[in-house]
C-alpha cells in the first residue's frame, strides 16, 4: 500500500460555533444526523463537531480538493473502541475510487479553543 493523499485541517472552535449560530441551516448541510447527536441521543458538543469538519477538510485536502464533493458524503463516526473512523459514500466515495483510495487513517484532537484532524488516504 502506499499513501495517496494527507490532509490536516485546524478549526477555532469558538468561531465555528459562531458560524452555526449566524448560518441556519448550516449544521445539516456539513453533518449527517448520526454526527450531530451522541450515541445517547444526546446533541454533541460543539468542539465535537468542530473536529468532525476539520475532518471533512481534510479528507477533501487529501483528495486534492476536488470541487463539487459534498459534506455529507464523508462520515465521521468512532468505533466502540474509541477509534475514530470514515465512511464515505456518493461524490467523495467517487473521487477515493478515481485516485485509488483503500482504506482512510484518522486522527482527531480539541484543545485549547482549537479542533485538529489528521486524514490520510491510503491505496
């Protein structure tokens, strides 16, 4: 296997809240149902969601920043273990395919008002 793309993209968590705040709407069209809420049922917090598009950035870094891919086609979610992991479907699910993509590394961190994530596209 070799390394196709990497992408890392930062986000300030207290100015993406502000974005959600000023932008109705803006929530559903970055995140699938299943990101916006815990397991619980519960609303995930907003460093959470900072991270989970930090995410979706990356991935498009990692995929050369292709235009026309939606937010929604790339799914963060963590495995029981703890393990954050991607799924991708649809538009980004096309463009993997087109430069070979097989499997997807991620890696995510918030702290000190700043939401990280590492993304790396493996083929």
């Amino acid at each position: 296997m070799s390394i196709i793309g990497v992408g890392i993209d930062v986000a300030e968590i207290d100015r993406f809240r502000a974005s959600l705040e000023r932008t109705p709407g803006l929530a559903q069209r970055l995140f699938l149902e299943q990101e916006l809420h815990l397991p619980s049922g519960e609303r995930r917090g907003i460093a959470s969601l900072a991270v989970r598009f930090a995410a979706k950035e990356a991935v498009a870094k990692a995929l050369g920043a292709p235009a026309g891919m939606h937010w929604t086609d790339a799914e963060v979610y963590v495995e029981d273990s703890g393990r954050p992991r991607l799924r991708v479907k649809g538009t980004v699910a096309a463009r993997a395919a087109e430069l070979g993509v097989m499997s997807w590394h991620v890696s995510l961190s918030h702290d000190a008002g700043v939401a990280s994530a590492v993304v790396i596209a493996e083929g």
